[in-house]
C-alpha cells in the first residue's frame, strides 16, 4: 500500500469511528469510489487498535475505574462502581459478539459490503436517530445505567453489524429511546465500543498473524497511529458539541450521503 492510501484510512477510520456516521460503511466505501484497492484486513485491525486507544485515553478515568472492578466481578461481587461498570460492558457486548459470528461463520457479513445496502441504512438508521434525539426524554445520565438498558443498547449496537449502520449511532439511538441525556449516552456508547473492538480484534488478528510480514507491520503502525490521532481529536469535538449541539447535523450528513450513494447504485 502507498502512504497516501494507508493516511486515507487511517484518518476516515478515525474521524467517523465515533461519530455517528458508520466507519465501516465509509471504508467498504474507499475501494468503491476512489478505484483503490481494498486495504485488506491487516489494515483495517490496525485502524481499530488505534481508535481502541484514542477512546481509552478519552476516558481514561473511567476505564480505570472499569478494570479495577474487574476482579471483583470475576467473584460475582457486583458491589462497587468499577464491578458493575465491568460487568454491564460486558454484557452489552454479547449480542454483538453472537450476532457477528453468526454474520461470518454464513457469509453475511461479506454479501452486506454492497453500496446499496449502506446507502439504504445509511438513510434510515439516521432518520431513527433524529427520531429518538428529537422525541427521547432526558431522565436518565450514565450513573443510572442498569442492567436492563445495557441488554436493550447491546442489542442497538448489534444492529450495527450492518454496513452503514453506524455502532456509535445505533447505541446512541439507544441509549436516547431509553431516556439518557446526550453527552451520557454518548459516553455509554463509547465505553461499550472498547470491549467490542477488542472482541472484533482478537477475532480478526488471528487471521492477520497467520498471514502478516514486516512490510504489513509497518503499513499497519502507521495507520494506527494516524487513525489514533484523527480519532481522538474527533472524539474530543464530538462531546464538546453535544454541549450545545443535537445530533442533526450527523443526521443531515448521513441522509446526503446516502442520498448521493443511492444515485451511485442505482445509476
């Protein structure tokens, strides 16, 4: 892979990891519409394992406050913050896990990668996040999390196994359907994405390891390390907004794009 191509990845990767706006979907898209070749698996695990570390770095305080109670909820003592904490990411994570099994072991997940299908979520899983931003009530901040809403928001981030979802976007409609304030919900969606990049990771990596040299090595720091930079600054902006700002302004970008990819598929 050229530089160019390997910074093109690495920075989309990292920009729309955690906006609600589908990464998966944008790099199914690179090949698609620039004529480049696919950047293959290696690269895409690289790219994770850097926005993995931006969003740790992010909430770092809460990540720590998580593995402490690791332990603990080993035991099956889910009597402390860091315990609970631990214990519902978990649990968020299985659907996914399952879900994105069942999608590889049928080949699903390869007959999804298609331009129609993502313009097609692309279009109405952002018109079911104006929904939920609009009409959800704000009852709810991140101390309230049970575990009842992590099952609902671990089967919301399951939907975004398919291209074009968004993962951020689909638990974050969640988490507003069941009452959360933005910047909370938020929050919650971002801490689930750790043990679900680490999950798809180590799933992933397997195959790489099998098949990797040093030049993929290489390919595959640089884009970690761009892709970590270019998450992190998104992230950043992205909580700062949800300040003042509702998610619309995803919701119109989703809509446009889906919009311009239809014609692409259709015309």
């Amino acid at each position: 892979m050229s530089l160019a191509h390997i910074l093109l990845v690495a920075i989309i990767q990292g920009i729309t990891e955690f906006l609600p706006v589908s990464s998966s979907g944008h790099l199914v898209l690179v090949p698609h519409l620039t004529g480049l070749p696919d950047q293959g698996l290696a690269i895409d695990v690289a790219v994770h394992i850097g926005t993995l570390g931006a969003v740790m770095l992010y909430f770092w305080r809460d990540v720590q406050i998580g593995l402490a109670g690791i332990p603990r909820m080993l035991t099956g003592r889910i009597d402390t913050p860091g315990a609970k904490l631990a214990f519902l990411l978990l649990v968020a994570t299985i659907p996914a896990v399952v879900l994105g099994l069942i999608f590889k072991m049928t080949g699903l997940s390869d007959q999804m990668r298609s331009i129609k299908v993502i313009a097609w979520t692309m279009i109405l899983f952002g018109l079911v996040l104006y929904w939920v931003d609009q009409k959800g009530s704000v009852q709810k901040n991140a101390g309230d999390w049970s575990l009842r809403d992590a099952i609902i928001m671990g089967l919301w981030q399951a939907l975004a196994l398919i291209p074009g979802t968004s993962r951020s976007g689909a638990t974050i409609s969640g988490a507003r359907a069941l009452g959360y304030e933005r910047s909370d919900g938020a929050k919650l969606a971002m801490l689930m994405s750790i043990p679900t990049i680490i999950a798809s990771g180590v799933l992933l990596g397997a195959e790489v390891v099998a098949t990797a040299d040093a030049q993929v090595a290489k390919d595959g720091a640089i884009a970690a390390v761009f892709s970590f930079v270019a998450a992190l600054l998104a992230l950043s902006l992205m909580m700062r907004l949800l300040r003042s700002v509702s998610f619309t302004p995803y919701v119109i970008y989703r809509i446009a794009l889906g919009v311009v990819l239809l014609g692409i598929a259709y015309l």
